[in-house]
C-alpha cells in the first residue's frame, strides 16, 4: 500500500508533469502544415528548445530539487534533456491519436533529415514504451527519475541526487505492484527502459551533428 | 532565436525564469 505522503508525492508530480508540456499550438503545427525540409528542421529545432523549457519548469517541481547545489542542478538538467525528451514523445506516441495523426507525425520525422541509423532505435524504442502500457503516474515518475540520476557528468554532490531519487524509486515500485499485479517484472522492465533510453542519449549527440550537416 | 542558443544556455535561463528571452 501507499502510504499517504507517497500518494501526495504522485499527484504533485503528475500534476506537475501534466502541466508542464509543449503548448498545444505549437504541437498542432507538426499535424496542420506542411513544410519543406529546412522548415522542417527549424520546427523540430524549436520544439526541442520549448521541451527544455518546460522539462526546466517541471524540474523545479520535484520535491527537493531546488535544495541541490546549483551547478548541480544544470548537470543533472544537461546530461537528463535529450532522455527526457525521448520520454516525453514515447508517451505521445503510445497513446491512441485520432486517426492519421501518429502517421504524420512519424512521417515528419522520418522527413526531417534524419539517419535511418538513429531513427529506427528511436521508433523501437517508442514500440517498446508502448507494449509497457504505462499509466501517467509512471511517465512522470520515471521522467522525475531519470532526471535525477545520480551517475550524470559533473554532478558535485551524488548523495544529495540519491537521496532525492531513492523516495521515488519506492513510489515507483509499489506503483507498479498496485498497476500490475499479473506482471511482477513490469517494475525492472521500467528501469530497462532506462538502460535502452541511455543508449539513445549516446547517439544523439552524433546523430544530430549528421542532421545539421545534411 | 531560441534554437540558436546551447543546451546549457536554455537551461540556465530557464532555472533563473527568464523563459520569455
């Protein structure tokens, strides 16, 4: 069972999740209009900068963050960004859209100068996010806890990160008991997920010099 | 433009609420 703080804990942090996310107009854009390859790029290229900006505000929304050092703080949003991204569009992607539109959207990534290379690991990475059958509380969480990993590059004060990140591992585990009781692993299958996220994260950084060479 | 800007800079500006520039 939850005990009454955890449960506080989920519905500040999926309140804080739900409230924080790329406005919907500027989401409409990627499904209404069309655009030519460079016009695709700099859409993209905008959209990236919003999910920084929100994930920002939603980070400033997890119990504690804002008592961790404050270059600490810019290492864990640093090396965290790009996982979170992905996070954020596997959520999209895995929820039932009106028809048609998951074919444009992955139709204008597929457009959108990228390699095949990376974009295939990134379309299996969806699918697999998808077969998980996560529930909000779950993306948020799990959002909150890759942010909040520890192991990032040019993080001072790793216990500090850990004593944050430890509570909401709790959360998340029992979480996944109460939401799937017939999958014991379903847990360990969320934090494989972040192994598989890590992975990405590696090949961003070369992927996206290639797009903007091309 | 924003998507001018680095990774880091977005971020610190963002942390110091300052996501209008």
């Amino acid at each position: 069972e939850l005990s009454q703080d955890q449960q506080a804990l989920i519905n500040y942090i999926v309140d804080a999740h739900n409230k924080h996310r790329i406005p919907q107009e500027m989401a409409k854009k990627l499904l209404q209009e069309q655009f030519n390859a460079k016009e695709n790029f700099l859409l993209l290229t905008e959209m990236a900068t919003t999910h920084v900006q929100v994930l920002v505000e939603f980070t400033k929304n997890i119990p504690g963050f804002s008592t961790l050092d404050h270059e600490d703080q810019i290492a864990l949003l640093k090396g965290s960004a790009v996982e979170a991204m992905f996070l954020r569009s596997a959520q999209v992607f895995s929820k039932k859209q009106p028809n048609g539109h998951t074919e444009v959207l992955e139709d204008r990534i597929r457009r959108s100068g990228m390699s095949e290379e990376f974009i295939t690991p990134m379309f299996n990475f969806y699918r697999s996010i998808g077969e998980l059958q996560m529930m909000q509380e779950e993306h948020a969480l799990l959002t909150a806890i890759t942010i909040l990993s520890p192991d990032r590059p040019y993080v001072k004060d790793q216990q500090a990160v850990e004593r944050l990140q430890e509570p909401l591992l709790e959360v998340l585990r029992k979480i996944c008991k109460i939401q799937h009781p017939h999958d014991p692993q379903h847990f360990a299958r969320l934090l494989g997920r972040l192994t598989e996220l890590r992975t990405l994260n590696h090949h961003h950084a070369e992927m996206l010099e290639s797009w903007r060479m091309s | 433009p924003a998507s001018n800007l680095g990774l880091e800079d977005i971020i610190r500006k963002a942390l110091m609420g300052n996501m209008e520039e």
